[in-house]
C-alpha cells in the first residue's frame, strides 16, 4: 500500500489473475443458490426466450375472452370456411389507422365452391374496447367488453374461419385455456403419486419396494395410447365438458407417474446412507420429516425440470384424445378439439387455415423443451 499526498492509500501490488479468479470463485460459493441458478439461466438464451413466452401465454389465459373478438362458439353462418382478413394501415397512400375490408361470398362456377372477394373500395376502421358476446373474465366476473371488435357490417377473420363459420383466432384463445391448464393439473396428479410411492419404495425398500415396482411395471408394460383411448371411451357421453377435462387431465396424470416414481426411488437409494440422514433419524426425527425435509429439497432440482419436460406430454396426450373425438368435446374448445374439424385432409388443402391449431400446439411443447434444458442445466450451477 501507498499512501499519496492527499492521504489516499492505493494498492501498487501487482495484479495476479489466479488470485482474481479464487476470489471470485469464493464469492459464488458463498452466494444463494437461486442467484446461481438465475445467472446461469440467464445464459440459456432459448430457455430464458422459452419461458419468458410461456410466461406470457399463462398470464394471457384468465383475459383470453377479452382478447378474442368472437365467442368460442359464435357462428356466421354467411362466412363459412372464410379465408384469412389482414389488417391495413394505409387507404390510397393515406395513413388511416388499422381497418379491414368487408368481404362477400361468392358462387364460383367452375369450382362449385364460395370464394369470398373483398370490396376494396370500402374500408372498415375496427373498433376498439367496444362490446360483443358475453364472457367471464378469470372464469369469475361476467363482462361483454373485447380488446377489438369487427367493423359494423364486416368480419374480422385474422385467421380465418371454420366450416361452421367460428372466427380460427378467437378459438384458438379459448382453446388455449384448457389445453395449457391440462398439463399442470395432470402434472400435479403425476409428480403427487410419483412422489409419493418413489420416495416411499426407496426410503423404506423391502416388500414395499417390491410391491411399487411391480405395479410400475405392470402400468409401464401397458400400451399407453390404447390405454388412453380406453380409459377415456368409459367416460360418460353425457357428462359435462368441465368434468371431462378434470377426468382427462386425472387420467393423463396417473398414467405418468411411474416413470417419475422410479427416478425418485433411485435417488432416494443412495441419499439414505448420507450421514445427514442418519444424524437426522438418531435425532429422532421421523420417516415423513426425513423425506421431506432433508432427502426431497436435495432432489427438488432434477424435480422442477422433470416436471417441466413432463407438461408437453400432458399437452399432446390431451391433443391427441380430442383429435380423435375421445376427450373433450364440443361445446368445449380445446386445441385438439379444433384438430379433430380438420381431420379431412381434402378440407385442409382447400382450406389451409382449418389447420393454424397446430402451430401453437408446436410452438409450446418446442418452449417447454427448451425451458427444461435450460432448467436442466441451470440448477446444477457447479458444472462447469
């Protein structure tokens, strides 16, 4: 140290980058494990971007009847199979706020079919906060006001409508209020049973073990989608489309968990010769608060990105009863409902747009995927 001639002391010994890089070491060992994991997070891109978007679509799930301009179930019987409107901004060079033109169906001759003409000579401004069919906001409070509505005397198809004349856009909104909340219920039936019995069969082993690996096996050597099918055809017809969705998300979620159970029982083998555990058992500790309060918080991190990788199963699993009429049905709108409508591959190359509900069903099982890589390999924040 220096001591100049204003009294400030300066450091002159040499800069050693080992001695740097110790020390900054020391500092993220002594850091909270959550600010670990977030910088390390933060380095994923597509995971951060990946679950940034889910974010967003969960958030926008309770407002979904305020976004969308139509009812789920709202019918034009005049604009069947209508092709996609877009939004201008500009009229004759002219900047005049977003608008659409009133389109009119019309018999083609040589096709047989409608084709639908826009009047450009009439643009429509599309109204905002304006009033349309009734929903309930958050599933709880009644309201009837939407974000944007169709222009008097026009349609606002963004992507199209359906064989009955139902706006694409609109539904896939609706559509994704069940088909996103299916992965968390049957995800929290999944992770209860899988919890439970694995950290059961590896905490206590013996016959309890044998007995919950031997109905793992029994339901791992089952075929799972004719499993699906089954399950799902003994559902009452008549029930109503809430107690089909509770009973699928169920279904999904109980025949998820041995895959879990097993992972949970592998690891619990070999932390319950750990000496933590033991002191904690001589202490007089018992088998519930030794599982849960010293062997699950060493295994919460592989959980949390277990479940993560888990949801898009949940998502496709439900996907794929609907699509084939299965699980929830009409009036219920889901993604895999509005699949099953475009089932006919010769309405689909006619009408294209009849098949958009897959995009966003790719789209979220892709970010879920890259989230749980993110998460992965976040909450390991040693690993070099």
């Amino acid at each position: 140290m220096t001591q100049h001639s204003d009294g400030r002391y300066v450091d002159d010994a040499p800069y050693d980058p080992d001695a740097a890089l110790q020390q900054l070491e020391r500092a993220d060992l002594d850091a909270p494990n959550w600010v670990l994991v977030w910088r390390k997070f933060k380095t994923h891109k597509l995971g951060l971007i990946s679950g940034i978007f889910l974010l967003l679509c969960y958030l926008m799930l309770p407002f979904a009847g305020f976004i969308a301009p139509y009812g789920p179930n709202e019918r034009n019987g005049e604009h069947l199979y209508a092709p996609p409107q877009s939004v201008n901004w500009f009229y004759e060079g002219k900047f005049i706020g977003p608008h659409v033109f009133p389109i009119v169906a019309e018999a083609d001759l040589e096709t047989f079919q409608w084709k639908f003409v826009p009047d450009l000579e009439d643009p429509r401004p599309i109204k905002f906060f304006c009033e349309g069919s009734e929903y309930k906001l958050a599933g709880l409070i009644k309201s009837d006001t939407h974000l944007f509505c169709a222009p008097e005397g026009a349609t606002l198809f963004l992507w199209g409508s359906d064989r009955l004349g139902r706006d694409v856009f609109s539904r896939i909104l609706y559509g994704a209020q069940l088909s996103l909340t299916v992965g968390l219920i049957g995800i929290s039936v999944s992770f209860t049973l899988g919890i439970i019995f694995g950290s059961m069969a590896g905490y206590f082993g013996g016959k309890i073990d044998w007995v919950i690996n031997r109905v793992i096996e029994i339901l791992r050597s089952l075929p799972e989608l004719p499993l699906w099918l089954a399950l799902s055809a003994a559902v009452p017809s008549n029930w109503s489309p809430v107690a089909v969705f509770f009973i699928i998300s169920i279904i999904l979620g109980i025949l998820d968990w041995p895959g879990l159970a097993r992972s949970v029982r592998a690891k619990f083998l070999s932390l319950r010769e750990e000496e933590y555990v033991r002191a904690a058992e001589m202490m007089g500790a018992s088998s519930g608060r030794v599982i849960r309060k010293h062997l699950l918080p060493n295994f919460m991190s592989h959980l949390i990105a277990s479940a993560t990788l888990s949801i898009p199963a949940m998502i496709l699993g439900e996907t794929a009863l609907s699509f084939l009429g299965l699980g929830l049905r009409a009036p219920a709108v889901s993604w895999g409902v509005m699949l099953n409508d475009a089932q006919n591959l010769a309405s689909i190359e006619i009408y294209p747009w009849t098949a958009i509900p897959m995009l966003p069903i790719i789209v979220v099982v892709l970010a879920f995927n890259f989230l749980g890589d993110g998460l992965r390999d976040s909450l390991d924040p040693y690993q070099q």
